[in-house]
C-alpha cells in the first residue's frame, strides 16, 4: 500500500493488485500519471479527516507498446454499489447512536472533514446497515441463545381499508424470547 496526499480529500491509499507478489518489472507502466492522478474512489471518514481509497490499474507493454490492462479485484463491500468505505458506515452509526448525535451536527461534522453528506443520504446508509447488521446479530444471537422462556401472545389486528361493510381481522403473535445473559428478543409473527 502506498499513501499519497492531495489538497483537501485527504490521504490516498492505492491498492496493488494481489495477483502481483514480485516487483513490478521494468515493461510495466501506470495508466494514470502522477499529475492526472483520477482512480476509482470512495470518501472514507477516518478522523481527523476523510480518507480516500484507490484502485489503481497497471498496464504491460508489448513490443509494439500497448497490452491489456490489469485491474485488482474489488475488493468486498458490505452494501452493494455503495459510495462509502467501510470506516464511514462504522462510523455513521457509533456517533448517531452510541454518542446521541442527531444527522443534522452529524452533517456538520463530516462537512467540516470535508465530506458533504447530506441527512438524507446518511439517513438511507444508516437503514442499510441497521438491516444488514442487525439481521446478522439476531440471527446468531438466536442461533446460540439457551432459551429460558417465550411468550406468543396472539391479537388481532384491524384491517386496512377494504370494499365492503364486513372486513374480517387478521391474526398475529408477538413473540417474546428471554435467553442467558439477560437477553430479550421480539418476534412478530403474522397470519
């Protein structure tokens, strides 16, 4: 890795290709030169200010000076064709709600970083990952949970607008799950 600072975007980190374990040999060239510096990136917000990573892309050359070009694979991403680095959705969320931060100072802050997020946008990160994580930790907490009790409570529920003067109740559970280590989890369940 090798890091590089631009005006006002923060440090760049380039990522090699993994398939390359020696030393670039004298026929290879970058694509992009140092002063048209432009890879793929996204804005990451490591404090005390956005980080910006970069894939770069390597080309060989033949006899005639051209070749294919030889691209790193992306590497993963935990929401699909999404702009922010991994330290920005861990970021996001640990100071909405393990510090209390609404998004408006939120908004400020990232923009002080340089890093124009608006509500929104952070709103929607946010959702995203709160689905994607926390599917993740309720299913291994009930997949290793040691049940003490559960509780399914059914009611009914009222239905939505429907022609007609007779509309019938739909029927659901709530179900409460208390485990070791004084863990509560709710379920509900429609029918």
């Amino acid at each position: 890795m090798r890091r590089r600072e631009s005006a006002g975007t923060g440090p760049r980190v380039a990522v090699a290709s993994p398939r390359r374990s020696c030393p670039r040999p004298p026929s290879w060239s970058r694509t992009s030169s140092s002063s048209s510096w432009s890879p793929r990136a996204k804005p990451s917000a490591l404090p005390p200010r956005p980080a910006t990573s970069a894939q770069v892309k390597y080309q060989t050359k033949t006899a005639q000076g051209d070749g294919p070009i030889e691209t790193a694979p992306v590497p993963p991403e935990l929401l699909r064709r999404c702009l922010p680095a991994p330290s920005t959705l861990a970021h996001l969320p640990t100071q909405k709600f393990c510090d209390g931060l609404p998004l408006y100072p939120l908004e400020d802050i990232c923009a002080r970083d340089g890093l124009h997020l608006d509500r929104s946008t952070m709103s929607l990160w946010l959702e995203a990952v709160g689905a994607t994580l926390g599917a993740t930790v309720v299913a291994a907490m009930g997949a290793d949970a040691l049940w003490f009790a559960t509780d399914a409570t059914g009611f009914t529920i009222q239905p939505g607008s429907r022609a007609g003067p007779r509309r019938p109740c739909c029927e659901g559970h709530y179900v409460v799950k208390i485990a070791d280590r004084s863990h509560i989890l709710f379920e509900f369940h429609d029918q």
